[in-house]
C-alpha cells in the first residue's frame, strides 16, 4: 500500500512501519540461489550480476535486485506524471487575477449604488478618505495615470448630480480599462500595477498575488529561501537584490581569476542555500540544478504556457528591480561551467495543479530519479554497485528498498568472508568450498523430489557375511557373526516357556542382526558436450548430476571413486571443480562415444576389484569415432560409425564394465543405438528429462550399492 504525505512526500512501495529490518544474507542461501546460474557457464562474476539484477528467493522472501528497484523508481516516477499539471501552475494565477478584477468591479459597483442612493433621497453622497483617493478626475484615457482633483463638493446635506456625474464617467473609464487587460497573466500584471484601484479589497488581493508571485519566482531560483522568506517586504526584497549582486561579484572574481570570498558570503546569505554546500563549486552546482530544473520546467510546458510564465517571471522580476542581475548570473554561470544544452521534457497528464514552487520541488524530485535510475543502469557492472546512493533510495523508496541495496551492495564481500568466491586479480573464481556447496544444493534438490518409495525397487539377491548391520534379524545360524537382538532373543524364550523367572535360553531362541555387504564401486559420469546438449537446455541437468554425484560420494561413500569424462568431437577427463566452466565452444561438432567408452575403459582398468560402471548421458546418437589415429566426422551417423562405437563396447563389457545410458531424447538413430548397446553389454536403458535425470541416477546408484546378508 502506497502511504503519501504532502503533495510530494515520498512514497513507500510496501507495508512498513519502520520497526523491520532486512536481514542480513545467510552466505549459504546465496550460494544456493547461485548455484545453478554457476553450474551453467561457471562465470561467478556474471553469476553475481545476474543476482544484483534479479533478486533472489530467500526462506523469509524474495529479495528485490537492481531491476526491481528500477521498476519501482520508473512507477515513482509515472505517478508523479499521471498526477500533475503544470498548465494548471498558470491557470491558478489566471484565476487569482480574475478574482482581482471581478472584487474590483464589484467595488466600483458598489460606490456607483451608494452613490446614486444618495443622490435619488436627496443624502449627502458619502466621503471618506477613500473616496478622495479614488475621486472625480478629469477626462483621459488611463485613469491610472489621471491627476487626482477635488472636484465640487455638495453641501452636507444636498444633493450632488454633477458629482455622481463625474463619479459615473470614472467608473465606465475603469470598466473598459478591466476588459481591455491583456489575456496572458504577464501582461494584465504588468497593467495592474500601474491601475488605481478603487476597492481597496481589490488593491489588497492584487498586492498580495504580487508579493506570492515575487516570492515563489526567488524561491524557485534559491532553494533555500523558503524558511528565509516568509514574506516579500521591500526590505527583503532589497536584501535578495544586495544577495545577488554579491554573488554575481563573487563569480566574476572566479572568471576573472581572483580568489572569490566564498566563507564572508556564506556566512551572510548561507541561509538562503541548502545544506551540504561547502564551496564555491558546490554552490555553482547548485545554481546549474536549479536552471536545470528550471529548463525542464519550462520545456515540460505547452509553447503558449511556456511564453506566458516566461514573460509573466520577466514582469515580476523587473518590478522587484532583480531582472538585469539575474541575466548576469545565468551569463555568468554559463561562463564558468557550460551546463547541457538541453534537459528532460516531461510528459505530465494529470489534473492536479501545483504552484511555482511546487513545480521546481517536482522537477527536482523526477531529475533525481532519472539520475538514481543512471546509476541503477550503471550498476549492471558489478564494481559499479557501491556508486547507487542508498539514501537517496530510502528518500524516494523507502526503507525496505534502501537496505535491500544496501545488502546487495554486500553481496560478493559476504561470499568472499565466507569462503565460498576468491578474488584472483580482476577475475573472481569458486572456491573448493563453494564447489562443495554446489553439490550439497545439487543433492538437495534432486533427493528432495524422490518419494520415499523410490528406494529399493532394484531386488538384489546376493547374501552373504560382513558387512555394516541392518535393523533386520535372523535366526542365528552357525558362522554367522553373533550380533545378538537381545530383545527378540528373550522374547522367543517368553513365548516358549510362558511368563515368569528366571528365563531359560535354548540356541533356537537366538535371533542376530542381519548385515549388508557394501561394495566398492569406481564409476565414469560421461557427459555428452555436443552443440545440442547446450541449444535442448540438458547440459546444466547433466552438470548438476555429476556435481551431486560427487558431492553423495564423498559424503557417504568415500572409498568409492569417480571420474568425469566429457565428450564431443573428442573425450577427455575433467575435474569436478571444471564443471561449472564447460560450454559447448570448447568441444566443437560431433558425438565421439567410442573414444568417451576408451577413455573410461583406461580410467577404470586402474580398479581390480568391485563394481565399474559408466553412467552415459546423452541426447544423440555417435557421429564420430576414432580411426588410424584420425578423428572421422560423419552426420548423419554412418554403420561404420556404429560398428566402431559398438567395437568398443564389446571391450567395456569384456572388462566387466556396465555401461547404462540415459537419453535425453528418443530420436530413431538414439533408440535403435541403445538398443544394441544394451543387448551387448547388459547394461540398462532410460529415456530422462532434465528435470528427472538426477532422480533416476542418484536413486540407481545408491540402490546398487547395498547388498542384503542372510
């Protein structure tokens, strides 16, 4: 929900009541919201940047990222734009001018009634100071700048028709000169100062839109006239006159190459200038903001608004006597500093109207939104995050956004604290820890889906002694190792004999635990690197795989051994800590199965004993093959190219090698392939998506590595 204070208060884009705070980032979530970014192309640095971009899903909520924040700061902004009218800044000086002109005929209305009153029952017509003031002239044609006279005055008590003629003429002189004002509000003010008003209400309310006016124009020049101007006297007006004139010397002294007394200046006009203004640049920053928004202002306007504000801020200035020195400091700080030659138009379509000094707060408000969007965009580069101005986020977005940066501007120096990235020079790389995390967040995410049924559905039927114990009992049997269930044992001598003390025991009633063989397993993840494992997004499954069967390996089974082999126009081994890195480019075209299955036949050929197995993941049929120490290069895939890939099968299988496939496509050349693969080695077949590939090696694999004993 938005909460808004003021006509430009800034706003809030969540529910917050100040009390929360963003919590700082847990190192592992973020790893773990990394890690398959990285198992894609293995570059942390873009991986990083990615994150800053997009945010990342946290256990307490998602976290916003620089694109997020770009999106509330342009919502800010199109909801600035919706809301207001600049037209309206003129038409509320239209209408003040209005209200002028229709109290002064009125006034001059109501002098002529009284007037007349007197005059018909034979009153004395009413005299007072102001109507001395505003008396009988003679005839001309501006009855502003007519010489008062006296005129015949009647005796108390008698009727006058010659002064309520003289009255009458004057009073149609000053009609006609109202509805002779010129349309455009610069140029009925300029009329209307030089008119003598005959309501003094009228002269009033002329007076007071001068004084408002003169006002707004000085503070829409100077930011921080607002607190030091609360009313527009001739002595403040002369002070704002002596304030411009010394700065316009102190910034010809700068031109001319004299040192300017910046401190002596401050020190007398420093309140009409907001804080953090600590030099002369810094305040000739300012003054070029100021124009800036000025520019932006005018040129947000429709011609026609544009000229009448334009000449009406002339009129007003020239009245206040500050017109030539203000052109001498915009020609003065276009000497020393060129600003640009043009600034933002805003395309306002709202109806809410908004005064001068409105206006300008709005203009600086949207120029420092477009300037904190710049800095968003620059932030793409991640050595460019720590330039975003948090504060100047919660000004315009809130708390909740402010320390969302600020936790995102964090974020590589949390990972590097904890161990998981290392900066080498410019390039940043994954740690042997962060690897280790990559594959716990590989193994998670697969085991995670598994339901529990999943386990055990591969019947195993060797028995035999050794082993780790398992919660199942057996009769004891003679040489079987004599670990006793105490609490079955004594329960057969119950059930025999009947309750009561003490208990006799028989050898029929000895029950043991059953105990699993755990076999030592050396396994080879080949993983197909073709162009189309990359283009049918498989290979960051295939990448994840292989992380979560290291990781499960070195967890559980650390006697086990595995090797990584990728392959595509050629094989060879890979380290777990190169996966994240592998991209297509580095293979190039083809399918080499046969040199992948010698590769893994070499590695393999190490282990004497126990289970060897390959575990292929692919989604093409071969397309290459080794000959006369030759690569030969053929798609589609010739039957010599199948006879040389199946060659090598025969020899995996001679060496006790079981190799199981699992395709990620079921294409015609694919299937018919497996299939003779499979009646020759023995080994097993899958079709697998990459969503459910992980499920089905991770489950193989475990299930084939325990064995129940009789």
């Amino acid at each position: 929900m938005l909460d808004a204070f003021g006509p430009f208060a800034r706003y809030r884009y969540s529910r917050w009541d100040g009390t929360q705070q963003v919590a700082p980032f847990d190192p592992e979530e973020l790893m773990e919201s990394l890690a398959d970014d990285l198992l894609a192309d293995g570059d942390v640095r873009s991986a990083l940047q990615r994150m800053l971009q997009r945010g990342f899903q946290r256990q307490d909520g998602h976290t916003m990222g620089l694109q997020q924040l770009l999106e509330r700061l342009r919502a800010r902004r199109q909801q600035q734009l919706d809301r207001y009218d600049l037209g309206g800044m003129v038409d509320q000086i239209k209408e003040k001018l209005e209200d002028v002109i229709r109290t002064e005929r009125a006034g001059i209305e109501r002098r002529l009634d009284t007037a007349r009153e007197a005059t018909s029952s034979e009153f004395p017509v009413p005299s007072s100071e102001s109507d001395a003031a505003s008396g009988p002239t003679p005839d001309g044609d501006n009855p502003s700048s007519e010489p008062r006279t006296q005129g015949p005055r009647a005796e108390p008590g008698a009727p006058n028709p010659e002064l309520l003629r003289m009255l009458e003429d004057i009073a149609a002189k000053k009609q006609s000169f109202l509805d002779q004002l010129p349309a455009d509000p610069g140029g009925a003010i300029k009329a209307l100062s030089d008119y003598d008003f005959m309501d003094s209400e009228a002269r009033e309310k002329f007076q007071e839109l001068l004084r408002m006016l003169q006002q707004q124009m000085m503070q829409s020049y100077f930011q921080g006239m607002q607190q030091s101007m609360q009313s527009v006297t001739p002595q403040d007006m002369a002070a704002m006159q002596q304030m411009l004139q010394d700065l316009n010397q102190m910034l010809r002294d700068r031109a001319e190459g004299r040192e300017p007394d910046f401190e002596q200046f401050m020190q007398r006009w420093g309140q009409n200038f907001p804080e953090g203004i600590n030099s002369l640049d810094d305040l000739i920053q300012h003054l070029q903001s100021r124009i800036g928004q000025m520019q932006s202002l005018l040129q947000s306007m429709t011609a026609e608004q544009r000229r009448q504000l334009e000449e009406m801020a002339e009129q007003l200035m020239d009245q206040a006597g500050m017109s030539d020195d203000l052109a001498e400091l915009a020609s003065l700080l276009e000497q020393i500093a060129p600003t640009a030659q043009s600034q933002r138009q805003y395309p306002f379509r709202g109806d809410e109207p908004v005064s001068l000094v409105e206006a300008m707060r709005l203009m600086e408000q949207l120029q420092e939104i477009d300037a904190l969007e710049r800095q968003l965009q620059q932030a793409r580069d991640l050595d460019n995050i720590g330039q975003v101005d948090p504060e100047k986020i919660r000004e315009l977005l809130g708390d909740e956004a402010a320390q969302a940066l600020e936790q995102l501007q964090r974020l590589q120096k949390i990972l590097e604290e904890a161990g998981y990235i290392a900066r080498r020079g410019n390039e940043l790389e994954l740690t042997a820890r962060g690897m280790r995390r990559i594959g716990e967040k590989a193994l998670h995410d697969i085991f995670q889906h598994l339901r529990r049924d999943s386990f055990g559905k591969h019947p195993m039927n060797y028995r035999g002694p050794g082993g780790e114990r398992i919660d199942e009992s057996k009769t004891y049997e003679f040489g079987d190792p004599f670990s006793l269930d105490m609490q079955k044992t004594l329960m057969n001598s119950v059930v025999r004999e009947g309750a009561g003390t003490p208990i006799h025991l028989t050898p029929d009633d000895f029950e043991v635990y059953r105990h699993e063989l755990v076999t030592q397993s050396s396994t080879v993840i080949v993983l197909d690197m073709s162009r189309s494992m990359f283009l049918r997004g498989c290979i960051v499954a295939a990448k994840k795989v292989a992380v979560a069967l290291n990781s499960l390996i070195k967890g559980l089974y650390p006697r086990d051994n595995l090797y990584i082999i990728a392959f595509s126009y050629y094989a060879r081994q890979i380290e777990t800590q190169d996966l994240p890195g592998l991209s297509w480019s580095e293979w190039g075209y083809g399918t080499n199965m046969q040199h992948a299955f010698m590769v893994s036949r070499q590695l393999l050929a190490r282990h004497k004993g126990g289970t060897k197995q390959v575990i292929l993941v692919t989604d093409g049929e071969p397309t290459a093959y080794f000959e006369g120490g030759q690569i030969e290069f053929h798609y589609p895939p010739t039957y010599r190219t199948f006879q040389e890939t199946l060659r090598e099968v025969r020899r995996c299988t001679r060496d006790n090698i079981t190799i199981n496939t699992f395709m990620m496509e079921r294409g015609r050349y694919l299937t018919d392939f497996v299939d003779q693969m499979t009646r020759i080695n023995r080994g097993r077949a899958f079709y697998a998506t990459p969503d459910r590939l992980g499920e089905y090696i991770l489950v193989d694999y475990v299930d084939n590595k325990r064995k129940a004993i009789k």
